[in-house]
C-alpha cells in the first residue's frame, strides 16, 4: 500500500500528470461532443429519408 501512496504522491507532484490529465479530460469533452453530434446528425438524416419515403409513396 505504501508503494501505491508513493506513486501516488510523485503523479501528484508531476506536471506531466497535471497535463495529462487535461489532455484526458478534453479529450473527454471532444468525444462526447462527437458522439452528440452523430446522434443529431443521423436523427435529422433519418427525418429526412422518412419524409423523402413518404412524398414518394403517396405519389405513386
């Protein structure tokens, strides 16, 4: 346990693992981002093709 608190503490005082902890947590935020945009993009396609279905159906 005392070997973990030791490594623990030197990851602490390291600005090393001060920025990779931001560089995780923005790469968090961007993947988030991402994901959210996907959803919002597939859902309008997904209107979009509904609508593109129905118009051609009820013209046929």
């Amino acid at each position: 346990m005392s070997k973990f608190m030791t490594m623990a503490r030197q990851f602490r005082d390291d600005e090393n693992g001060a920025a990779m902890v931001e560089y995780t947590v923005l790469l968090g935020i961007i993947t988030v981002a991402v994901i959210a945009t996907v959803v919002l993009v597939g859902t309008w396609v997904g209107g979009q093709w509904t609508t593109l279905n129905s118009t051609l159906t009820a013209a046929a």
